[in-house]
C-alpha cells in the first residue's frame, strides 16, 4: 500500500500544474472553453435555433440566447428522458442527476453528459485530491480507504437503451471504474441503496473495521453515521476506530455550523478539512488554501460563467457580466453554459469573490433562500454567520435551523421567526435571540435600518424545537438524503407552519 500511496500522490500532484496554468491565464481558458462548447453544439436542436454557427463573440452569444431557469428547459429535458437525442448536446445522454436543493415539492432532472462526468465531476474529484496531496505532500490517504455515501437511484429502459436517474454522488458511484472499488467503501450496493436509516446501519457496520483515511460527505449525513459508528463501538473519538483517518472533504452545506460538532467526536488538531463546491450542474470550486475557506474557481471545468449583480435577477431583461469584470465582495447569481448541455442556465446559487488574482468565490447564499418581508434582505450568509457569532456568546451548538417572516398584523410589527434544533442549549434562550438579532444588525445594514426603535420590524422570535425535528420532517416528505438541505431562509410561512404543526 505504500507503494500505491506514494504512485498515487505523484499523480496528484503533477495535475497541479495545470491547476496553476488556469489560475495564471483564467480569461483564456474561459475563452477557449466558450469557442469549444458553442463549436460542438453548433448542430443540435439548440445550436441550429440560436444558430451558433454565426456566433463569433460573448456578445453575439448573449443577445441571442436567453438567461434560463430549469422551467424554461425542462421541454428539452423531459424529451432528453423519453430518449431523444442532440437536443442541448450533441453526444448521447443517458444519466439524469436528480436534483432539489431544498425541500421543493418538485425534483429537477439534470442532465448529465458523458464529457459533464469526465471532464467536470471526475476531474473535480481528482483535483480535490491534487489540492490536499500538494498541501500536504507527507500524506498517507491512499494507504487506506475513502469512504462516501451514494444517493439512490433508478433504472428507466426506453426503446432497448438504459437510462439512469438519481442524485448525482449515486451516479458517480454508479460509473466508477471497476478499480476504484478497491480505494473505497462501502460497496456499490450498500452505497446506492435507497432507504437512508437502513443504509446508515449498513454502511456503519461494513465500514468500522476498515483502514478508512478520508470521507467525502454532506456534514449533516456523514456527521449522522459518525455518530452512529461510536454508539455501535461505545468510543467517543472516530480516532479510536480509525487512528489513521486524516481529511474530511464536505460540500452541499456550509460547514460552520456543524464544525464545533465535528470536534467534539473528532478532537485531534491533525484532522484536516476541505470544502468542495458540487451541484448536479457542475463542479466549480474547491478549497485551495489551508488557512482560508474560500473556495478557488475552477475555470477549466467545461463550464463557461457569467455573473448576473443581484437587482438584474428579477429585472425583464438581466444583463450579466464577465469574469474580467468581476468585483470583490459583491454578491452575483451564478450563470453557466456547460458540457452536459445547460445554456445561460441560472443554477440559483449565490456567490460574492473574496480574491480576483487569482479567483476565489464565497458562496453566499440563493435567488430564492432568503428573507426579505419588508427590504431587509437577509441572505443564508447573513444568517449563518450571525448564529456563529451568537452560539459563541452563548456557548451553543445548532444542529439545524430555519427562519421564515411573521408577517404585519393588525396588532404588531413584522418579525422573523427562528426554528432551531441545538446541539447544545445556551442557557437563556432569550439572550440568545438578543445576541442573534445584534448579530444580523451589524452584519447587515437593510435589517438594522428596519429594526430601528421595532418601527418596522420588531425582535425576532427564536423556537427551540426538540432533537430529531428536521429529520423527522424530511422524512415525512420522503427526502432523507445528501441531496435534500433544509431549507435555511424561506419568504414564507410554508416550512415555518409545517414544522411547527408537526411538534406542537
């Protein structure tokens, strides 16, 4: 095995000097990839009726081709599932990442091309681990396994071809080379298995006696199944199980909230951390620096980006911009065209650059995951970071949380209304939501102006509700898995009036 780690490491390390090559030339690279997607999809569907043969420039291209939603391409896509072809890309397209985000009542079905699995969600896996293995050039990851859970999926046969629909880490698992079955756990049919609580168990069990060096996980699942391996094992440290694990790689959710958690059953300073930017659409961003979470854009992906400022996103006609023209600490809707046959698609994340030489982005929130019942526009950034500040002052732990509006009335002002599931209670619940709402005063201005002397918006009311609510919730909707979040801010009552009938 050592030898296999030290081959591996080389092999990972050599990718990063093409790592390096984009991050010295981000605008060539951005442009050879725009020439080559509008290049090979010149004859399909789309291609001919946007006719991207005459398309010479950015600019012919945006005044051509609209900005999309999932809802203004699911015709294609649902033709793409019933077994068309050379509709938005010109190879065959046969994997559909089911996608939802939140706990929206309908699934989106992404679709996934063989070059969008190769050359983006492959590629983004494998520069993971060059970025960890060049930071740390002594390690020892692929002396043991890696361990990650796949989502489900299903099996669809139209005219005598198979068609695969799931959450895309399940068909990543699905499409992995026979080899790297042997890096891994646990296998394929525990992974891909479809009933959460059961594969829990399972992988619990068949993983704790393996060599495991690093996991690759949504915080709040893989934090679920830790703790799980210790109630089985009767330790309190995962070290004890597995002395040799060393990196744990997250994405999906951000990963401050659950860091003190991660502590308290990993205690050891040498445990590292590196967070991923994955969706179903597409890789784009990895944590490149040991000391800071930003995450370095990844721009030779197979994805072209444009950034739409934040007052253009519901404007008639938004107009994005570039990323030559890109701002530091300015929050931008993110728009991508890529190789899986997404055109100006708006995948309703957020992001704000914290560096432009070379990039780095913050993910900052979503289009639709915020607040904003009276111009306050409180963002998912805002919210987490004022909890962070506010658990610290009253030494508590969140597992998970929710707010919503409570809206005018004839008798009081409006107000937000926090559902908060804690690791650990602070002791005075009230001096908690005062520190809270401190917090979000001076992180942003729109919320400190409404707050002024209640006129507009009046203290927020913070609802401690018992363990396992959120859980217990999602499961109730039949969306237990790492690809359903719950939903951190909403502009209505929806989640807010669920939640709360279900305790009360």
């Amino acid at each position: 095995m050592a030898i296999i780690n030290s081959v591996l490491s080389w092999l990972m390390k050599k990718r990063f000097h093409q790592i390096e090559l984009f991050m010295k030339y981000p605008h060539e690279v951005q442009e050879e990839w725009f020439k080559k997607l509008i290049s090979t999809a010149k004859n399909t569907e789309w291609g001919l009726k946007y006719d991207f043969r005459s398309i010479n420039n950015f600019e012919n291209f945006q005044d051509r081709v609209p900005i999309n939603t999932y809802e203004s391409l699911k015709p294609y896509i649902d033709r793409l599932r019933k077994g068309e072809q050379n509709i938005l890309w010109n190879t065959d397209i046969k994997l559909f990442a089911k996608s939802s985000g939140t706990t929206a009542d309908k699934s989106k079905f992404i679709p996934v091309s063989q070059e969008a699995l190769e050359e983006c969600h492959y590629k983004g896996g494998k520069d993971m681990l060059s970025i960890y293995c060049n930071n740390y050039p002594d390690t020892l990851l692929f002396d043991g396994r890696g361990l990650s859970m796949g989502g489900s999926h299903s099996i669809t046969e139209i005219n005598n071809e198979i068609y695969y629909h799931g959450d895309l880490s399940a068909l990543i698992v699905q499409n992995l080379p026979t080899w790297a079955e042997f890096i891994r756990v646990p296998k394929k049919s525990v992974a891909l298995m479809d009933e959460w609580e059961s594969k829990i168990e399972k992988i619990a069990r068949s993983t704790m006696n393996h060599n495991v060096t690093n996991i690759l996980g949504v915080p709040s699942w893989t934090l679920l199944l830790i703790r799980r391996i210790l109630e089985i094992t009767g330790k309190n440290d995962l070290h004890e199980i597995w002395p040799n694990l060393e990196v744990f790689f997250h994405g999906g959710v951000n990963f401050e909230p659950y860091r003190t958690q991660f502590k308290e059953v990993i205690p050891s300073s040498q445990m590292h951390y590196l967070e991923t930017y994955s969706a179903s659409e597409g890789f784009f961003g990895l944590q490149d620096q040991t000391d800071s979470d930003d995450l370095l854009l990844m721009l030779d992906y197979g994805i072209y980006y444009e950034f739409l400022p934040m007052d253009q996103v519901e404007s008639e006609h938004p107009k994005t911009i570039l990323l030559h023209e890109v701002e530091k600490d300015v929050n931008y809707a993110l728009v991508i065209s890529t190789n899986g046959g997404l055109w100006r698609y708006i995948i309703g994340d957020t992001v704000k650059f914290t560096c432009v030489n070379p990039y780095r982005i913050k993910i900052t929130g979503r289009t639709k995951n915020f607040i904003n019942a009276v111009g306050e526009e409180v963002i998912v950034d805002n919210a987490e970071t004022a909890l962070s500040i506010a658990c610290g002052k009253c030494n508590a732990v969140i597992n998970e949380f929710t707010a919503g509006p409570v809206y005018f009335n004839s008798e009081e002002n409006a107000c937000h209304e926090w559902l908060i599931e804690f690791e650990k209670v602070p002791e005075n619940i009230e001096y908690f939501a005062e520190t809270l709402d401190n917090a979000l005063k001076s992180l942003n201005s729109d919320y400190e102006a409404k707050r002024y002397h209640n006129m507009v918006l009046r203290p927020p009311i913070v609802r401690q509700v018992p363990e396992k609510t959120f859980y217990n919730w999602l499961k109730t909707k039949n969306k237990l898995g790492g690809q359903y979040k719950v939903p951190r801010l909403s502009n209505n009552r929806k989640y807010i009036d669920e939640i709360l009938k279900m305790v009360n």
